[in-house]
C-alpha cells in the first residue's frame, strides 16, 4: 500500500512539473490564439483525467488491502477453531475408549464371579458331574468372553485409524490453508 502511494504521489509530482513547464510554453507561443487556448484546455483535461483515474486505482488497492486482511483473520480464526475442536475430540475419545476398557474389565470380572459361583453351585449339586459341567461352563463364558473382547478390540482398532486418518486430513488442510496464506502475504508485499 506504501509503495502504490508512493507511486501515486511521484506520478502527481511529475504531472505538476509538467503542467508548469507547458504553462511556460503557453507564455512563450501565446500569439499563436485561440489554436493554443484550445489545445490547452484539452491537455489539461487530459492531466486531470489521468490524475482521476489514478485516485481510482488508489483506491482499489486500498479495497483489496482490507479486504485480504478480513479473508486472513477470517482464515485464521477458523484455523483456531478447527485445532480447538481437534482437541477436544482427542480428548473424548481417549476418554470413551478408559471408559469402554473399565467397563470390559467390569464385566470380564462379572461373569467370572458367576462362572465361579454357577460351579460351586453345579459341584453342590450334583458333585458326580461336577468336572463336566465346570469344564462346559468355563469353556462357554471363556468363549463368549473371548469373542467380546474380540469384537471390542476390532471396532476400538478400527476407530482409532478412522480418527488417525481425520487427524492426518485435518494437518494436511490446516498446513496448506497456512501455505495459502503465505502466499498471499507475499504477493500482498510484492505488489505493495
């Protein structure tokens, strides 16, 4: 923005300059009449315009200024908020995954205490198939047991890639959004 009004301030200067020096010319030639007065007045309307027109770019240049500065802390901001949700949601899900580990163990140690409890009731029972029977309840709780964990570890492992893969997705935008950015500046300062 310096540098376009510098520009526009050199451009006025020298437009001055020249109008004082065609005022001098005018002075020198003024017997040529009414050809000169015309020829003058178009010049001058000429100066003007070109002066016009130059306040008009200036003007621009100062739109597109401010504008970039609002898309920037727009951007910025969205950045902000995109890495604080990011945040958060790491945190939820460590502490749903503490929470569906807690209760695995919960419930391991649950069915254990009745697997325990069905045998010591079987054995009173009936202590002639006490063996058998211990044997089938172990082996069935054991199985069922086995095959939750199973199932919990699959869709634990599959949500934990799924979040891997958006957290990779979520630093790869946010780094070329900052890329986007410095570019911008950049052209910013070397048009400036």
């Amino acid at each position: 923005m310096a540098a376009a009004e510098d520009a526009v301030t050199r451009i006025g200067a020298m437009l001055e300059e020249m109008g004082a020096r065609f005022e001098l010319v005018i002075e020198a030639v003024s017997g040529y009449g009414g050809r000169l007065d015309a020829l003058r007045q178009e010049l001058f309307a000429q100066f003007a315009e070109v002066g016009s027109q130059i306040r008009f770019l200036s003007d621009q240049i100062g739109e597109n200024r401010r504008g970039i500065t609002t898309v920037r802390a727009d951007l910025g901001a969205e950045m902000i908020r995109l890495g604080e949700t990011l945040g958060r949601t790491r945190v939820e899900f460590r502490e749903q995954m503490g929470a569906v580990e807690t209760t695995l163990r919960q419930e391991i140690g649950a069915r254990a205490a009745e697997s325990r409890e069905h045998t010591v009731a079987a054995t009173v029972r009936a202590a002639d198939d006490a063996g058998a029977r211990l044997g089938e309840v172990t082996g069935t709780a054991a199985k069922k047991i086995t095959a939750e964990l199973a199932k919990t570890n699959k869709a634990l492992t599959s949500l934990a890639r799924k979040f891997d893969r958006f957290d990779d997705r979520i630093t790869v935008a946010t780094r070329d959004q900052d890329q986007r950015l410095r570019k911008l500046e950049q052209r910013r300062k070397t048009a400036g």
